[in-house]
C-alpha cells in the first residue's frame, strides 16, 4: 500500500507547519501603565463636602499625596482627613454621583451656581475593603471640568496594577506619608498618632521614642 497522500490532502507534518490566520506568537502581556497624578490633584482644588445625614456643608481642600497613596482633605480649622486610594473601589460624577436629597442641603451647595448643573459638579467616591461593604464619600466641585478631572484621575489611580501591588519600600513610606499628612496646627506629628498606627506592639514603639529623646 502506497503511503503517499491523496490528492488535495496534506501530512500532519506538513499541516503543523502552515500558519494560522490571525494568529500571533507569545502571550499577550498585560500592559503595566506608570502611575501618573495630574497636577490639579497634587496642589488640590476647593471643595465642598457633605453627608446624607447632616443639613451642613463643609469647605475643604482636597488632595492627592505626590506618590498617589493618599486621598486628604483639609478643612479651613486645618484639620486633615484621609482614605487610602487602596481602598477606592470607584469614583462617579454627573448622574452616577450620588446627589443630596435634602431640599435644603441642595439649595446650601446650589448657592452661586452659574448656570451648571449640580449633578455635574459632584464627585462620589466609593470605598471599602471589598466590592460588598462599601462607603461613600461626597464632595462638590465648583466647576463641571474640576469634577471630570478628578474622577477620572481617581478611578485610573485607584484601578492601576502597579498602585495596587506597591513595593515593600514604598509601603513603608506609606507609613511615613500617613503620618506627615495627620500634624497638628503647629505642623508636627503627634506621637498619639505613632502609638495609632504601630498599636500592635506599644512597647516597641515607647523604646524607639525613648531611643529618640521624644516622650511616650
């Protein structure tokens, strides 16, 4: 018997070695993009915030340390708030933002509006440790483009790879940054809050103060 191929067919090993269409050698990477903060969110924008359960608004300055670790706000007793952007899950503007439905917080933030609309001006971030239990947090811009911009920056911030698997020097600069951002009025860190963040082993912590000449 003849082991020669019919006409029109092919060996195995001849097929092997046809290429497919469309077809491209490797795998497809993932494509790791550098963290980049618009320059807005490192100098800060005015802000007002607020709560479902308050009727008072609240003047802020909101901003985005220069590694991108923390979202702060300063409100005008220089009190500082923040949340780490590990933490954000989401951040919305225009009719996806959560809108005030007290009548009167409404008019509180609508006050001085040049014609924008106030649904297009907020900014809601969504944040939590998981998709399931999540928080809000609500902030009005005074311009329709600030809004935009913020979102934007904030949810690519918050859904990069590389900002999400941060090396471990960068995580110990976290601490430190936590610690800068949290002074009080006259801009120095107040060891409550040292004992705050390293509250798993105070008595390490009273030694390295000690070794410091800084009081526990």
């Amino acid at each position: 018997l003849s082991t020669k191929p019919p006409p029109g067919h092919s060996t195995l090993s001849n097929f092997q070695c046809m290429p497919m269409a469309g077809a491209q050698p490797g795998v497809h990477a993932l494509q790791l993009k550098p963290i980049c903060l618009p320059d807005n969110l490192k100098r800060g924008n005015k802000f007002m915030k607020w709560d479902d359960d308050s009727t008072s608004v609240t003047p802020i300055t909101l901003k985005v340390d220069p590694v991108g670790l923390f979202l702060y706000w300063t409100d005008q007793n220089k009190e500082t708030d923040l949340l780490e952007i590990s933490l954000v899950k989401d951040a919305r503007t225009g009719k996806y933002a959560r809108n005030p439905k007290d009548t009167k917080l409404r008019e509180l933030l609508d006050v001085g509006n040049q014609g924008s609309r106030l649904e297009n001006r907020m900014v809601t971030v969504v944040y939590g440790p998981d998709l399931v239990n999540i928080s809000y947090l609500n902030f009005m811009a005074f311009q329709e483009d600030v809004a935009k911009e913020w979102t934007n920056a904030l949810f690519n911030l918050a859904t990069n790879l590389m900002a999400q698997n941060r090396s471990r020097d960068t995580l110990l600069h976290k601490s430190y940054t936590k610690l800068k951002l949290q002074t009080n009025q006259d801009g120095r860190i107040p060891v409550k809050n040292i004992f705050r963040l390293f509250s798993a082993d105070r008595k390490r912590v009273e030694t390295a103060l000690d070794a410091c000449g800084l009081p526990p």
